[in-house]
C-alpha cells in the first residue's frame, strides 16, 4: 500500500464532539497517527450524547463516537493531575500537531497550552478550535451549533419570508462541520512551514468566524442594503425565474432550478414519480435533482467512501469529503475504547516499563472507568 499524505505525522488530539474530534478525524484518515486524549474523569461528550445503554462498557459503544474517531488511537489520561500533566508533555515532544477545543483556558491551566507545548517541542502547530476565538470579549461564552447559527448570520438567511429564522439542529450542526474542513486544511499548510522553517505555530479557529465567511457575498450586500441580511426568500433567489421544491406521485420531493417560469410544474411533478420527473425535466435542460435522504446517500454507489463508510464490524462511520486517486477513505483502525492504547503507546514512545504504568494507574490517571458523578 502506498503510504498516505499524512504518514509519519503524529497529532495530539484533546478534540472532542464534530469541531474538534473531526478535524483531527480526517488527519488521521489521511495518515496521521492520532492519539486521543480522554479519561475516565472527562469522556468525549459524543460517548455520552450517543449512550445506547446502560450495560457496562455503555462509554464505548456510542454510535456518534464511532462516527469521528475512527483511525485513531485511544489513551487515558487525567488532565487533572500533575502526572497526567506530565505525560502529556512528553508525549508533545513526540508529536508534530495538537487540536483542541477545550472552553478556553482548560489547557492553560493545566500547564498544556501552547506556551508550555512549544517550550517542549518548538515544531509543534497548535490548532485552538473555540467558538468565538480565543482572544475577545466573547471568548469564554458558551454555544452549540443552534448559537453559531445565529451569531454568525446564517440563520438570518434561512426559512422562508415572513417566518423565523432557522438553525441547522443538532442533527446538523453545520457551524462545526465546516470549521473542521478549514482547521484540517490550515494544519497541514502549517505543518508544511513548520516543516520547512522549523518553527510550529498557534492557529486560532473561531466557529463563528469560519461560519460569517461563508457568507461572504450577503455581508457585502447587507453593507449597500441594511435591510437585505434580515429578509429570508425561502427556496427563491433574486435572478432566477423559478426554484423551489415538488412533491411528486410516489412520495418523495425534487429540487427545480429553471431559467423561465413553468406554472404548471407542480402539477407536472404530482402526475409523476421522482425519478420520471427528473429525467424529463433533464433532458429539457431543467436543472432537477431528487432530495436524498440517509437511505438515498447509502445507496449511492458513487459516494462510496466519501459521505459514509463502513469498518471492519460493518457499522457505518463518517467518510472523507474527497477522494485520493479515486479512492476514498481507508479505515485501518475502529474508533477506539477508552483508553484502549494507553499502554502501547506510553511503552513505544515514552519507554515506560511496568512499575511506570502501575504507578498511573495507582494515581486513577489512566482510569478507564467513567466517573460517574463526573459525566
């Protein structure tokens, strides 16, 4: 197998949820060795989110979890105490890349953040994925998606005229998609200097800001017309005849994009099924596509690796949003237990022999147990 772009790089990832474990997600699919920081004090929340049961092991079973760290490897360690600390510092002198999206000042307190990380290792790019940024009077807010939404305009823009504005939910949460295709793509063209000039770097990624930028050209507008931000259109744009979406005879809706008006397309569609509307729509030069739903997308050979995937168990996970010589993403490795490769990588990397790890595991710092007054 040919080694993939990434290969030889290896990332620190106290990522968690879709912003940050994602992010270091399509690291590790091209590549990377990506060691995930959790511990039996503090759980990446999508193995809680995702809880299945209440049987023991429940922590390591979560379907959300799977999703985004796969091809990872999984160590426990407690953030809170001064030796997990410690560990952690050594394994940075190791590592080329860390990502976090810790509330801001977690890892600063902790003696981790990129002041203390690059004293140990000067090569190392620091990804700091927030809400608002670190720096500025909103850094230490609280948001989900839904906030992100708002805050950053999106929402504006969305439902139609004369309603509310929409968020995209949590089944969504596009703020945090996006930000971890940007953060991926910044890391690896920081790597590429750090590589070069031997000096790493702090980048700062605010959720927000990644979400206003791709609003550009609305801003721009809402500059020369302050009351166009606030107006949401629905399915209507300025410019085109007719868009909107149909229902059609067997169910299912398709999307129209037609240059001059059709009054009577929406009894065309419900005369028809889907997928007779859209060939004849096509062939008259209509731009028409069905609205896919999960089942639809699975089904879909064409995006076979790319929207989902599945591992060795035959579960689905989350795939790579491009292919690499015509091929999409490998997954080499399942999304791991908590702490499932502690040991491994503290004997390989670090050296530590057995009175080592028995020591940690005396301390509870690589516990991989939840505590559960603490989840």
């Amino acid at each position: 197998m040919m080694a993939r772009p990434l290969s030889g790089i290896r990332v620190l990832d106290f990522g968690l949820l879709t912003a940050g474990a994602n992010s270091s997600a399509m690291l590790a699919d091209l590549g990377a060795d990506v060691l995930k920081i959790e511990s039996g004090a503090y759980l990446d929340p999508f193995r809680i989110v995702g809880k299945p049961d209440n049987e023991n092991g429940w922590w390591n079973r979560s379907p959300q979890f799977r999703f985004t760290n796969r091809n990872k490897r999984g160590l426990a360690l407690n953030l809170k105490e001064p030796m997990g600390q410690r560990v952690v510092r050594e394994l940075a002198a190791h590592c080329d890349v860390v990502v976090e999206n810790f509330r801001r000042g977690v890892l600063d307190r902790a003696g981790l953040g990129y002041k203390e990380l690059s004293a140990v290792n000067p090569r190392i790019v620091f990804a700091a994925i927030s809400s608002q940024g670190d720096s500025g009077p909103e850094r230490m807010n609280v948001s989900f998606g839904s906030t992100l939404d708002a805050t950053s305009g999106i929402a504006a823009l969305t439902g139609y005229e004369g309603e509310e504005p929409r968020i995209s939910g949590m089944d969504v949460n596009y703020p945090d998609q996006i930000v971890s295709l940007f953060a991926a793509g910044m890391v690896i063209t920081a790597l590429m200097e750090a590589r070069r000039s031997g000096k790493g770097c702090f980048l700062d990624f605010s959720q927000r800001e990644v979400a206003s930028f791709t609003l550009g050209e609305e801003i721009v507008a809402a500059a020369s017309d302050p009351a166009r931000i606030a107006d949401r259109h629905g399915n209507t744009v300025e410019g085109i005849a007719q868009q909107d979406t149909y229902r059609c005879r067997d169910g299912r809706w398709i999307a129209v994009t037609a240059a001059s008006e059709r009054p009577e397309l929406s009894t065309f569609c419900a005369e028809r099924t889907s997928a007779t509307v859209v060939a004849e729509l096509q062939a008259l030069g209509v731009a028409a596509a069905p609205c896919n739903d999960g089942n639809d997308l699975l089904r879909d050979k064409t995006l076979a690796g790319v929207t989902l995937v599945r591992d060795e168990n035959g579960r689905l996970v989350k795939g790579l949003p491009y292919r690499l010589d015509g091929k999409g993403v490998t997954i080499e490795r399942t999304a791991p237990d908590l702490g499932q490769h502690t040991e491994e990588v503290l004997r390989d990397l670090l050296g530590y022999d057995d009175a080592m790890l028995e020591e940690l595991a005396r301390a509870g710092v690589t516990s991989t147990t939840p505590k559960m007054g603490e989840v």
